[in-house]
C-alpha cells in the first residue's frame, strides 16, 4: 500500500489539532505523546530537534521528531540523524502511513548528506521494533536508556 504524506510544521494554526492525536490505549508506553514531545524539543536543544506534523490530505494524523546533524561529540545524544519520535494516531495505523513518513524522512535527510539514520524503540515483542525492522533497520547491538539501536543505512 502506498500512502501520500506530507510533513507540515507546527504552528499556532495547528498545533492543537496535532497535540490531539491520539496512540490506541497501550501503546503510550512506546512513545511520549506530542505535547511531550514539543515540550522535549523546547527544553533539549543539544538533542537539535526537529519535527513535523503528518498530514494525509488536510488532515493530521501522526508526528515525527528528529535529532538533524547533531554535531559530534554530544554525551547522550544519538546522532547526526537520530529518529527520535515517531507516532501515527491509532485511527489511521495500519495504512502504510509510518511507512510513507519513514520513506519522507529518508529522502530529506539524504538530501543533505546523511549516511545513516539511528532509531532506538521499546523492546517489546509488541513494540514498533518490527515495524522498523521491516523497512530496513539493523540493531547495531547497542542499548541506549534501555532500548536497542537500530541503524538504517542510506
Ligand atoms: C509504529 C507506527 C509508527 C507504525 O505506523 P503505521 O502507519 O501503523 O505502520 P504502516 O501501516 O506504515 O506499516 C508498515 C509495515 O509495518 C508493519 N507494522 C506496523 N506496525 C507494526 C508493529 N507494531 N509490529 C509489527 N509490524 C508492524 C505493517 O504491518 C506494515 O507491514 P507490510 O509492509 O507487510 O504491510 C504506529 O503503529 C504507531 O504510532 N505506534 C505507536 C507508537 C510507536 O510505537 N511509535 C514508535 C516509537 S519508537
């Protein structure tokens, strides 16, 4: 299934509509929701944040959240391009939607030069790890916080 995405920034305009999206009941355990994450961003600048709202059409409907060329040397900040947050509202998973923003996400980032892009995730057997496993990541036999690292190269 190939799913249209567009990545959108936050703005006052949408910013509501965005912190409304929902993760189906359990699965907030594998992703901080986006307000957290928007308050993350504003309070972790050495993470060098970076994100996006998901939009299918006009209609939000995830969000993603990178960590965009960090520079070297950064104790506990995964890097240059580290896929830091990432969550589709539970109405709209299962339509190839992470897929497509994996696939955006990719594209950007390779644009500028990057030659990898790390992920970590819950490691679950529920968890999102097959999901990124599936598109291509390998773990890299590193924890970090307690959760595997995953490294896709581009
Ligand atoms: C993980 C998540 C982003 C995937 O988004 P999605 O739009 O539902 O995924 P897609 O429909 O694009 O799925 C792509 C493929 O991965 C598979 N997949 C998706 N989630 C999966 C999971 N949890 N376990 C195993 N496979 C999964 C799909 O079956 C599909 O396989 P196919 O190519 O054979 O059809 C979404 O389910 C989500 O937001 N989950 C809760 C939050 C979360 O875990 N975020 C990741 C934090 S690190």
């Amino acid at each position: 299934m190939t799913t249209s995405v567009r990545l959108v920034e936050i703005t006052g305009d949408n910013r509501d509509a965005v912190c409304a999206l929902r993760v189906h009941p359990g699965q907030e355990r594998f992703v901080a929701s986006v307000a957290k994450s928007l308050e993350d961003a504003a309070t972790t600048p050495e993470g060098e944040p970076w994100y996006r709202a998901v939009y299918v059409g006009d209609e939000p409907v995830g969000f993603v959240m990178l960590s965009w060329d960090v520079p070297p040397g950064r104790p506990g900040v995964l890097g240059p391009y580290y896929l830091w947050r990432l969550l589709v509202d539970g109405r709209y998973q299962g339509r190839g939607i992470g897929r497509a923003v994996l696939v955006e996400v990719v594209s950007l980032v390779r644009a500028v030069g990057g030659t990898e892009l790390l992920t970590s995730h819950q490691p679950d057997d529920d968890g999102p790890g097959a999901f990124y496993r599936k598109f291509g990541f390998v773990p890299t036999g590193e924890i970090d916080d307690g959760e595997p690292v995953l490294r896709l190269d581009l």
